[in-house]
C-alpha cells in the first residue's frame, strides 16, 4: 500500500510538473518553463577574445535537437556561422572563423527552443556584447527582410534594434522608404527595441522599395549606429487582413484593472488561428494569463487576474493570425496602453449580469409575501422556467423572467450564458482584486465603519452586533473577499448603511459559499456567492443578488432595487 500511495504521489507531481507550462500559453512560470539563466560573454561585456566561444545556460536539462544555426544566430556585421552544440544545461556555438575586431555582435536564443518535456521558451532572448570597448547599436532584423518578394501592400515596415534607442531619434528623417528617388509618405513609431515606418497610403503592385535608417539614429547612451541600415523589398498584388479597432486604444490611459481586451480585424479571421499563440499581453517582458475568445471579427482577452495599477501593457496580435482563405496579417499588430492608478476606482465589471437583480443557477423562488424586484430582471441558467416559482405573488417592476429553456423570444438561451460568463469573470476578478493590498478581517463587523478598500475574510464573515457602515464618495469602491459563508442579522443590528455619498452599486461582496440576509436586513451591494443567496423575512436589499451555482431564495416580503 505503502509503495502504491508513492507511485500515485509521483504520478501527480509528474503530472503537474509538465501541465505547469503550457506550449502555447506564452505564461512563464519559475522552475517549470525552460528560462535563460547566464550568457558568455555577459550582456554588455567588452574586449570581448575573438576566439571566444559563445555559451547559454538554461534553468533546466534542454532537448538537445532543438538547438542549431537558426534557434541559436549571431549576429556582427553579418551573420556568423558556426557549430551549434549542447550538453546538460548548456548550448554552445563555436564560429567557424575568429570574430571581428572593434564588433558589437548580438546573440540570440528563439522560441523554438524546448525542453526535454518539450516546453518552449517563452519569449526570444536576446543580448549584445563587443569584440571592441564599446557596445554599438544595430539592427538586428527587419520585416519585411531584405529581398523578401510578395510584400503585402498595406505592409507595415519595421526594424528592431539590439538594444534600446532614443525615441526622439528614431523619426521620418532617419527612417525612411522609397520607391527609386521617390520618398513614401507615412509615420514612423517607435516601441520597446522596435521602430515601424506606416506608409499613408497602400504601396504600388510589383515594386521595390527602399528602406533606410540613418546613423543618425542613437541609442540612450547616444551612440549611434555605425553605419546606415539599407534593406530592400517587392511588393506583391494583394493586402492582408489588418487590425482596425483596439479596445483599449493605443497609448490610453487610465484603463480598469478588470479591463477585457478587444481586438476588432478587417474581415473575419480563421477562429482556429486566434489563441495564446498569436495574441498576448504582456506587463515588460511578463505575459499576462488570461481566456481569449473569438466572435464575428472581434478578438476578446479576459485576463485571470485583475492588471496592475499604474502600469504599462503591450498587447501584440502576430503575423499567425490568418483570414478564412489563410492570408496572415500583413503584420504584427502592437498597441500600448497603461492601467489607472486611481486603486479604489477600479470596480467591479458585472458585463451583461448587470440587469439582473437576481441571477441563479438552479433556483429561484419566492416563499411567501408579495416581494418585489426593481427595474432589474431575474433570470436561471442553466436551471429552467418550472424552478422559478412564487411568481406571482412576487411581481416585477419594469423587468422581466428569463429561463435557460426559454424558447421566445429567440437568443434567451444565448443571453443567459453569456450572462452567466459575466458573472463568472466578474467573481473571479472580486475574488483576486488586488490593485490595493487587501485588509484582513474576521468574524463580526457590526459596529465598525469602513473606508473605501478591499477587505479579506479566511472564513465566514458576519454583520451582527451593530450596523456595519461604509463610508466614502460616489467614486469609492469596497470589494469583500470572503472565503466562507457571509451572514447578516438585521433587526436592531446587522444592517449595512452608506454614508459620505457611496453607492451601493460600487460594493460587491464576493462570498465563497452561500450567503444569508438576516431577517429585516436592510442590505447595501452585489453579492457575488459560489452557492446559493437566501433572503430572511423582510429583508430589503438595494443591491444584486447573484448565486453563479446554486439558488436565490427570497423567504417573505423581500424587496430588490436597482443600485
């Protein structure tokens, strides 16, 4: 027994070694995903031996048949060949002649890299290093390459650097492109190493062009490149799919945490190539995890997590992402923005879960009284119309029922998950809030007064001897992230007031099991429960009322109203 309790351990742990890296997800995790751990030479070293043989160390055993001269490039004035090599933790590459003098090379190690359960790298690892006493600036690739035939003719050019440039020298006098002496119109950008020359217009069928960056481009050190850059191309007969509508837009600011990503595409794109391959979002170089889905032309990014305060994102669609007839994006699509700072404005985002002052997964019913709902639906998915009961008495006031298995009017079904979905999102998000450092409490909070924040209970978490008042403007916000059942008492104590102008619709109370409104509570929020919502007798709630798994049980006279 002893012996069959190991195995099934090691299996598990087997298990979650390799699940811990996805292949495509593009999320690193420490100690799982193959990382870069040292180079030889170090980034940024001088005098570097020109006999010097180039080394990678990796935080992990490798699989050696994925290294060689196109995983593993470096790059001077020209590309070096060599002898591609690996052993243990550590790929080798050995250049068939010395290296040049007075040369600033840059190494590169690619994706296409794995490990022995054959998980890649998750993102190209680059670093430079001289033969000289200094580090240069170049470019390292560009897109199109040079010679490259059949260009799209909405191609957008780009260079990347191997290291990091001014900004303010990387502009259309440095940066240009040409049709013979003819200079193309357009506007020239510049993001992380990367500079991209948009043309005004679609360029010209079966033509070369030029393209160019000066030495008057400089790094932020100053120095510049040591040569001018000149690559050219030929355009094809057709555009590619593009990129036409981003939410949020390229260099916003002062976008929510709990913000999902949209990405709106000039025709309609082939569903199986838009995934956590060819879209993500990244913190520097950490990618964000998150869901991404796909309908009509939109792409849709739900983050796991909420995003961090005060922070830039890069979202990036690659040149993988293809139209129905398999024509790729003509490039990849990069657009910047940056999250609020403002920590408790961030609210809770209930998506289409909104108009309902209850929504049930199993349940609803009205056990005795006339209660009432407010200019809010009520709706169950996927429980069906016969576990809604008590309706009348119950009455609706500017809303209406919804049930799974509805068949009119059409798309009742249809909106049901999608509020559910909402739903779901909107708890996990509540669930980890962490744009401000969540307050623990515990047990009773009747009595208390308390400010605009996020507030976590390890286990159940009680209104009971006293009112529990939340005080701050029509803007503040409280999240409560409780892990266990949440419970009021109402009566004499244990009701929930607002004061200084807060707003019951900024409170959100995310319960991990069931809740329960005492009897004569009078209740300010949303909640959010895992399980099941029961409403004690005569109990008023200007709030939602929101059970993603179990049921919403209003016990006698209960009154919901729109916050």
């Amino acid at each position: 027994m002893k012996i069959k309790n190991l195995l099934v351990t090691f299996a598990i742990l087997f298990i979650a070694l390799i699940s811990g890296c996805a292949k495509d997800d593009f999320q690193e995790i420490d100690g799982v995903c193959p990382e870069v751990v040292s180079t030889s030479p170090e980034n940024g070293a001088i005098n570097v031996a020109l006999d010097k043989s180039i080394t990678v160390i990796f935080n992990e055993e490798m699989n050696a048949s994925t290294f060689n001269q196109s995983s593993f490039t470096l790059q001077g004035s020209t590309l070096v060949t060599g002898t591609v090599s690996f052993s243990g933790t550590t790929a080798t590459l050995d250049p068939t002649s010395p290296l040049s003098a007075n040369t600033t090379y840059t190494g590169k190690i690619k994706t296409s890299v794995k490990d022995v359960m054959g998980n890649a790298l998750q993102v190209d690892y680059v670093w430079t290093f001289s033969t000289g006493s200094t580090v240069t600036p170049m470019v390292i690739e560009t897109d199109p390459l040079n010679n490259a035939t059949n260009v799209f003719l909405n191609k957008v050019v780009a260079a990347e650097f191997n290291m990091p440039m001014n900004q303010a020298t990387v502009n259309a006098t440095n940066f240009t492109l040409k049709q013979g002496t003819n200079s193309v119109a357009g506007t020239v950008t510049y993001n992380g190493t990367k500079a991209y020359f948009v043309p005004s217009i679609a360029l010209t069928v079966n033509t070369v062009y030029t393209s160019t960056i000066t030495t008057g481009v400089k790094n932020i050190q100053g120095t510049s490149l040591a040569n001018n850059f000149v690559w050219t191309f030929t355009t094809g007969t057709t555009s590619g799919p593009s990129v036409v509508t981003t939410d949020p837009e390229n260099n916003s600011s002062g976008i929510a945490l709990n913000k999902t990503i949209t990405a709106g595409f000039s025709v309609e794109m082939d569903p199986t190539t838009i995934s956590n391959s060819t879209f993500t979002l990244k913190n520097g170089t950490t990618a964000v995890a998150g869901a991404i889905s796909y309908s009509g032309t939109t792409l849709s990014f739900i983050p796991t997590s909420p995003l961090i305060a005060g922070t830039t994102y890069t979202a990036t669609i690659s040149t993988a992402a293809k139209n129905l007839a398999g024509t790729p994006l003509a490039n990849d699509y990069v657009w910047n923005f940056s999250t609020s700072s403002n920590l408790v404005g961030n609210t809770v985002n209930l998506g289409s879960a909104e108009k309902f002052g209850i929504l049930s997964g199993v349940g609803v019913s009205n056990n005795a009284g006339f209660s009432v709902i407010n200019n809010m639906d009520v709706g169950i998915s996927p429980g069906v119309r016969s576990s809604i009961t008590g309706f009348p008495p119950a009455v609706i006031i500017n809303g209406a029922i919804y049930a799974s298995d509805d068949t009119a009017p059409v798309g009742i079904a249809a909106l049901l998950t999608q509020a559910k979905l909402d739903l779901t999102n909107a708890y996990l998000f509540a669930e980890g809030a962490s744009y401000s450092a969540p307050i623990t409490v515990s047990g009773d909070q009747g009595g208390k007064t308390l400010v605009a924040g996020i507030y976590k209970s390890t286990s159940t978490l009680l209104v009971q001897n006293g009112d529990l008042t939340l005080t701050g403007s029509a803007t503040d916000v409280w999240i409560f992230q409780v892990a266990s059942a949440f419970t009021t008492v109402g009566g004499a104590g244990g009701n929930i007031k607002l004061s200084g102008g807060a707003l019951a619709k900024n409170v959100y109370w995310q319960t991990g099991s069931s809740a329960t409104i005492g009897d004569y509570t009078k209740f300010e929020g949303n909640i959010l429960a895992l399980q099941s919502i029961t409403m004690g007798a005569y109990s008023t709630a200007n709030g939602r009322m929101l059970a993603r798994n179990g049921a919403v049980v209003m016990t006698h006279t209960n009154i919901i109203s729109k916050p």
